[in-house]
C-alpha cells in the first residue's frame, strides 16, 4: 500500500479546499467565493485498496496585512514540510502573477535533494471556466515559471519530472489523473488513519467553520474577514458557538434585521449536525481581533 502526505498549496481562491474536498471524494473543509477562507491546516484522508493519501489543505500564500495574515501565511509554509509531495495551485482564469511565483517558489524549495523522487505537481485549476487555449497557456507559462525559478536558484534539478494537470474541481476534470499521479509518486507504507476516517479534525472545530461558512456566504465586502468562530461550550445536545467581529456595526450585519441572517445561519448549520442538537449562536464585538495575539491565541490560529 502506497501512503502518504500531501500538502495542496497556492495563493488565496484558487480552489484548493474545493480540490481537497474532490479529491477525497466528500466535504472535509469548508469553501467559499471568499479569498483566506481557509484559516486551518485541514486533513483529509482518501482511502483507496492500494493507497491512502492525507491531502492537507492550507491557506492561502499572500502579502499579509495583520497578525492574523501572518500567522496564516506561517501555517500554510509549514505545511510544506515533512510531507512526501507538494500539489501547487494555479488559476487556470487568471495569469500567474507574484502570488503564484511566491507558491511554485516555495513548492519547489520543500522538493527532495538530488537523485531523490521529485516532489511537486503543479495544477491549474477551474479549467471549467477557461477556454481551451487559455487553459494551454497557463499550463505552457506555470512550466516557464518553474524553469525560471528553479534556475534562479542555481538548482535546475528541482524542475526535473514535475507534472502539469489540468483539472477542474467545480466538476471533476482532470482530478482522477491527478490522483493517479499523487499515488503513484507516493512510498510504500502502512496506513495513519483507520477505514471509515476521513478527516482528524475536531468536531468543535467542525462545527464553528461551518458556522462561518455559512456566515461568509450571507455577508458583503470585508466584513468576511472580520469574522471569526469558536465552539465555547459543547453539553450535548448543546453545542454553543461565539462569533466574533470587529465593530457594533458588523454585529447588526451578522445578526440581521429580526435576527434573520442570525436563524438562516443555525439552520444551515444544524442540517449538517446530528439530529437533535441545539445550536445557540452568540454575537460579540472583539475590537482589533485580528490583530491581538491574545485573541488569535484562543482562536488557536
């Protein structure tokens, strides 16, 4: 059986947890049309006859502007260490600009030493939304980034066997090669997760970024950033949440007139949850959350 781990990397909304949730074949980390949605190093685990492969979802790689940002940008570098192989993220609807340079960068850097496998494959994803010959040109231009840098550094070998897919993760284009490829550059091992088990992340955490998956969906312009959940109290069947934002203002935002946003969010949240549960979602204004190294402690970003 071949095993391993997997970091999928790239800048902010390019589909990586969409791609991860593809790959494993169900919903283990929660998405959005929203850049940084992803603030936690999620694991996910398909299990396969010959294989089981722990996909590690990341955020995204940016220029960061608070505490938080960095601390996001720390996780997602991390995450390309001690792992077997790097999946790089691009967007096939958009051209590779500094934020893929500093991803295929950093992807490159995690590979293994000379005479090892190599340890990157590159992805251009939302190929769903891209004509044929865009598709071909980012694929053409990702391969011409990944020479230019892997010369830069004086470490041409680094670009030696690195694959290109072409895939769509709205859709499922492409991700069954994808795997193919993932699998087969992976070593010889016994499994880390039991059958059935398809992610290690905590269940309070589960529910307080469903929580704000449903949130992000319900709010506008920056406030999504502003928002941030936390499971305070977990008494079956009550499972109690806080939401944090930055000012009053965003408080009436989150609730809505008449409570409104407020009950649509439990509602979408609960469907998820096992029967019976009672979900109290409470509002309060943490000012500068993000950032207060206090207050991303307790977040436990």
């Amino acid at each position: 059986m071949r095993t391993g781990f997997v970091t999928v990397a790239g800048r902010p909304n390019v589909g990586k947890s969409s791609l991860v949730n593809r790959m494993v074949g169900t919903k283990v980390t929660i998405t959005s049309p929203r850049p940084n949605t992803t603030r936690h190093r999620i694991r996910g685990v398909l299990h396969r006859p010959d294989a089981q492969v722990v996909f590690v979802d990341t955020p995204g790689l940016h220029r960061p502007r608070t505490a938080l940002g960095r601390r996001l940008n720390d996780a997602a570098a991390a995450s390309l260490d001690d792992v077997e192989l790097v999946v790089a993220l691009v967007d096939a609807t958009a051209a590779i600009g500094p934020g893929d340079r500093l991803v295929l960068q950093r992807a490159l850097g995690a590979a293994p030493g000379p005479g090892e496998p190599p340890g990157v494959l590159v992805a251009v994803n939302k190929i769903d939304r891209a004509g044929r010959g865009q598709v071909l040109e980012r694929l053409a231009s990702a391969a011409a980034t990944v020479e230019e840098l892997a010369g830069e550094a004086g470490e041409t070998w680094r670009q030696e066997g690195v694959e290109y897919f072409p895939v769509s993760a709205l859709t499922g284009t492409g991700v069954d090669e994808l795997v193919r490829a993932v699998v087969a550059r992976l070593p010889d091992g016994p499994p880390y997760y039991p059958e059935g088990v398809v992610s290690d992340t905590p269940e309070a955490l589960q529910v307080a970024e469903l929580v704000r998956e449903q949130l992000l969906r319900r709010v506008r312009e920056e406030l999504p950033h502003s928002i941030a959940c936390r499971v305070t109290e977990w008494e079956w069947p009550l499972v109690r949440c806080e939401i944090l934002v930055e000012r009053a203002s965003q408080k009436a935002i989150v609730i809505g007139a008449g409570g409104e946003v407020l009950k649509a969010v439990g509602a979408a949240v609960r469907a998820q949850l096992d029967p019976g549960v009672y979900l109290d979602l409470v509002v309060r204004v943490e000012k500068h959350w993000q950032q207060r190294h206090d207050v991303l402690d307790r977040l436990g970003y």
